[in-house]
C-alpha cells in the first residue's frame, strides 16, 4: 500500500514537472499523399509539448524543421511527404529526457476524387447564398448545446439562434435542384462558441470544427455528396482575417504576435483604399489590416509565418474532406494583401480548376478591380482571386431602379461601362442583395415589378449571379431596414408549423409566387444558354426610361429590354439594328410567345422583357 501510494505520489511529481507531454489536438488532422506540395505544417498542442523532440519513421515522410513556440505548450513540425508516399498511418514519437515517449497515430489518406474533379464555379452557375441558423431546421435535437457559451434559441429574437441546420440544407436539395441554382453558399458552418449573437458564423472559435447547432462533419461531408450528385457546387465561406475572441488558442496563443494588439486591441479604421492609395500613410495602413474588425473579432497576423501556413493549409484541408467547388473569402481586403496572394495561389496551384470569390465591399470599380487575377496593377500587385464582388454594379442597379423614371438607368449603363478597368469582367459575382444589407425588394421598395426587373438583369448580364435565400418569395425587412438579424429572417416553411411554406407554395401571396415561377423559369432557362454563359454583351445608351443589352455569340443573340416607365413604350427597332442583325422573328422566353420583329416593338410598363432572337 505505501509502494502505491509512493508510485502515485511520483507520477503526480512527475506530471507537475511537466516530464509527461500530453497531446490536446493535432492540427490538420489529417492529409493527404500525392498533393502537388509536399509540405505539411502541424500545429501540435498539449502541456509542455514544446519541450520534447519528435521523431517519425515512416516511408516518404521526413522532418524538416522544428519549431517551438513562444508558449511551451506548441509545436510546429514542418514534414516532406516525397512523391509515391504510401497511404497509411505513421507514429510521430515525442520524446524528452527522463520522461516517457509520447507517440501520436497520424493518418496519410489517399486523395479525394471528388476534390481532384471537383470543377469551379463559372458563369454558368447561379449562387444560392443561405444563412443556415435561418434556413431550414430539420434537426431540433441539435438546436442547443450544453457545451456552448450562447444556449438560448429564440425564433422571436432577431439576433439569437433560431435553429436552422445542415440538415435542413441537406432536405432542401430537391427544391434547389428543382428551381434550377446549381451552386449553394451557406455562410460559416463552423463552432462560433461566442457568448452571443453566434448565429451569424463569422466569429469562428474552432477552424477544423463544425458547429454542432448546425450538426457535424460527417453532415457536412452528406451534404457536399449529395448536393454534387444533384450538379450543385458547396462553395465555403471562409475567414481568415479574423476570428472570435473566444477561440480556443486566446488564452494561450502560440507566439505573442500570433494576433495583432493582443495585449492593447485596436479596431481597424476601415480604410480599404490604403491598399491602393499612393498616398496613404503607414500609420493608416497598419491599423487597417491589423486592426480587429469589431471587438470581438481578433486580427490574425498573417506576417506571422506559421500562421500564415496554418490558414493556407486549413483552407485546402476543407477544399480535399468536402470536394468543394469554391471559396467565398469574407473581408477580403483586410488581410495583409501579400498573404493574400499567397492564399489564393497556393489553392489555386493544388486545384486548378476551382473558383475563389472575394468579399471587397467598395462601389468604385478601380478598388474592386484591384484584386482580380490579371490585372496590371500600378504597385505591380498580382493575386490569384478570379471573382470580386462586383458591389458597384449592385449600387448602381439600386439606384437605376429607384432613380425617376427618365433618370436611373444612366447609372446602370455607366457602371457596366467601366468593366474594362477588370481583368476578366465574366468572372464578377453579381447580385442585388447579400446577407449584410436590405433585401432587394426592401431596396426597391417592396415594389414587385421593379424586383423582378432587377432579377431578370442579374440572371441575363455578365458575370456570375448570386440569389439571397428568400428573394424569390420576396423576403422583405422594410419593418426594420438595416436590421441584420431581420435581413436574415426564417425562410418560410424551414420550421415545422410555420403558416407560409415556400417549399409547398402554402400560404403564399400572389405576388411570391409570381416571383418564385419567375425565378424558376429564368433560372432553368439560363442553365442551357451559353450565349448568356459566356457571350458578349452590347448595349445602347438608355433612352426615356428605357434600357436596352444584349447578349450574343456567333450563333445566338438574347436581347434583353428594361421598361421602367408606368406606362407602355413604343420602341423603334430600327434603333438597335446593331443587336438584331436582320433577324425577323424572336421568342419571348417568360411568355413562349413568338413574335415578329417588325419596325417597332411595344413593350409593356415596368417590365424586362427577354427575347431569343431567331
């Protein structure tokens, strides 16, 4: 009995010396041979680990360097994984004097077919932007968390949890497919373990783990399968400019400046332009991008290298487990931009084909097109982001449809003018709302025909479209405008016994469902139409309220015209002989009315008309 009690008396010894290392998390936990970079970065954590020496033997793998952080508690080992390594799974044994060997399982899987095939996102596809806590839940047992900060759920509550989950997106798949979006971006699925206001995902606590109010992996992983076997694309919302406050290393980062101010924290002053300004000062640069976004949002360093590496290595670790078809970077120009390019060149490298949209929230072309692959900066600055967002055309359709009637589209014929300042204007996200402004029939005014004009000019202009859940049964937040948790309202039908169901069209006004068999019709429409997908665009100077484009290729001309009069318009055929090129006969798509082109055209009041030329 003394023996006992002595032997447990020195391993507790033993333990408080800190002799024992004890492995918390490995972080990625896993990879994959046969990746086009054969480096990998692991952050190992656990007490004390920092004070012992790893060792691997395995076939293929080496240790290249390593690490110790500025806190005893982290280990960095940077492995070679040659060429022809075989799948499998290897010891990594952490060894200190004295002490017993700590050894680690780590697993090397072979490569994910999916993620090899997986293509991008492209001007073909249309986006379907969801905020999962206000999308569907289909899961109630997962609505709450006893292992949580926040645990109130509160559909009442603009602000608090409502429930939505992945499996709602999962059981929403045939509606989607049906309606015709062929790509789908929830907003973060990952923990945001915040003390509140979690439900919006961009506070994440933990970048390898699922939330679990919106389920887990494995649902994610269902999720990406599922939605790929209905030709649908998950394009991630990824952050990595920022995090919570109350992730999981604040209390023990790494190295001191793992975060920038973590001991004095700073707001960014929000001067995006500093990126591009020729004449902006370093004092204004820096508090720009290493500011914190709010105060609970710490500003990762990303001059930090093993930071810099971790975030790069955990965005590809998503793109490999999920197969995904694009990357939706939150924030974009907050980030330190040469890590930035860094970012989107080593994902862009592992997978050519996929498809990188960038979050640059300014209306002036000249910052938005700053950004974009290709183009010839005067700074020299290059970057492998294919797609910005295109705010300004956003700003400029608002505006050309709430403008008086002879007015207003001047600003939308001159905002798509300026597309030469882009690298590759088809390769623009285009939209009318997203998840941080009034929904665009709040914008226009609950005005349902100007709604659906601006649809139809988002699904028929260049670029890629991107459809807020809800805008086509005309989701509205006039109650409260610039409410963000009333912007991100409960779809109707997402909760069960809700009165209005979108799914089923129960309970819906006329004028929602006027609008969904818009959307339906226009977006499956515009799924077989490579003169929309990749055609030109040519347009005439608006003209009395009237604005006139079209699309066209060798083969195919679509003609689009945008009446935002009360009343019909006559127009002149004759006038945009250019576009028409002798064709006699054109097929109203909304309608299948097929109709002569003769010297004029009557088109009706507040209307866009979509005409396949024949």
């Amino acid at each position: 009995m003394l023996k006992s009690k002595w032997m447990i008396s020195g391993l507790l010894s033993l333990w408080a010396m800190g002799l024992f290392a004890q492995i918390e998390r490995i972080e990625p936990s896993n990879w994959w041979v046969g990746m086009k970079s054969p480096e990998l970065q692991l952050l190992v954590h656990g007490p004390n680990i920092g004070s012992t020496t790893p060792s691997i033997s395995y076939p293929g793998v080496s240790i290249k360097t390593i690490n110790r952080g500025d806190s005893p508690n982290y280990l960095f080992i940077s492995l070679f994984i040659a060429p022809g390594t075989k799948p499998g799974k290897f010891s990594i044994n952490f060894r200190k004097a004295g002490a017993p060997t700590t050894t680690y399982q780590y697993p090397l899987l072979p490569r994910n077919k999916a993620a090899q095939s997986q293509m991008g996102f492209s001007s073909k596809d249309v986006i379907y932007l969801v905020t999962p806590d206000r999308f569907v839940n289909a899961d109630p047992s997962n609505d709450q968390s006893d292992t949580l900060r926040e645990k109130t759920v509160n559909r009442k509550e603009d602000y608090a949890r409502h429930g939505g989950d992945i499996r709602g997106i999962i059981n929403s798949l045939d509606y989607l497919a049906e309606m015709g979006f062929t790509a789908i971006w929830p907003t973060p699925l990952l923990e945001n373990n915040m003390p509140r206001w979690s439900y919006h995902g961009y506070a994440i606590t933990d970048y390898y783990k699922v939330d679990p109010r919106f389920g887990t992996l494995e649902d994610y992983k269902e999720l990406a399968n599922k939605a790929r076997e209905k030709g649908i694309k998950i394009i991630k919302d990824d952050v990595v400019n920022h995090s919570g406050v109350k992730y999981w290393w604040m209390e023990d980062l790494p190295f001191k400046n793992w975060v920038n101010f973590p001991d004095s924290m700073q707001v960014t002053n929000h001067r995006r332009t500093v990126n591009e300004d020729l004449y902006a000062a370093q004092v204004d640069k820096k508090l720009m991008t290493q500011g914190w976004f709010v105060p609970d949002m710490p500003d990762m360093n990303h001059q930090n290298a093993f930071l810099a590496k971790y975030l790069i290595q955990n965005s590809i670790w998503w793109i490999e487990t999920l197969g995904l078809g694009g990357i939706r970077q939150d924030t974009y120009p907050y980030s330190e931009k040469n890590f930035l390019k860094n970012w989107s060149c080593a994902i862009m490298n592992e997978y050519p084909n996929f498809s990188i949209v960038g979050e640059e929230w300014s209306t002036n072309p000249l910052i938005a097109a700053y950004w974009q692959k290709g183009k010839k900066n005067h700074d020299g600055y290059t970057s492998c982001l294919e797609s910005p967002m295109d705010f300004p055309l956003q700003a400029a359709l608002v505006q050309a449809l709430t403008e008086p009637e002879k007015g207003g589209f001047d600003k939308l014929y001159e905002a798509l003018a300026n597309d030469f300042v882009y690298a590759s204007p088809q390769d623009l996200m285009v939209f009318g709302d997203n998840h941080d402004m009034d929904r665009i029939f709040t914008q226009l005014k609950k005005d349902v025909d100007l709604t659906q004009m601006a649809l139809t000019y988002l699904l028929t202009i260049r670029g890629i479209p991107q459809i807020y859940y809800g805008t086509e049964v005309l989701i509205d937040n006039s109650a409260k405008p610039g409410d963000h948790g009333l912007i991100r309202t409960d779809f109707p039908g997402g909760w069960a016994g809700d009165a209005v169901n979108a799914f089923t069209g129960q309970g819906l006004s006329v004028d929602q469902l006027r609008i969904q068999s818009f959307m339906k019709k226009m977006l499956n429409w515009r799924k077989q139409k490579n003169v929309i997908h990749n055609g030109k665009t040519l347009h005439f100077a608006p003209q009395d309220g009237v604005y006139v484009f079209a699309r066209y290729t060798a083969t195919e001309t679509v003609l689009v015209l945008m009446n935002k009069n009360a009343g019909n318009k006559s127009l002149d055929l004759g006038h945009f002989a250019e576009a028409i090129k002798g064709k006699t006969s054109a097929v109203d798509v909304l309608s299948g009315e097929s109709l002569s082109l003769g010297k004029s055209l009557e088109l009706k009041g507040k209307t866009a008309t979509v005409l396949e030329l024949k």
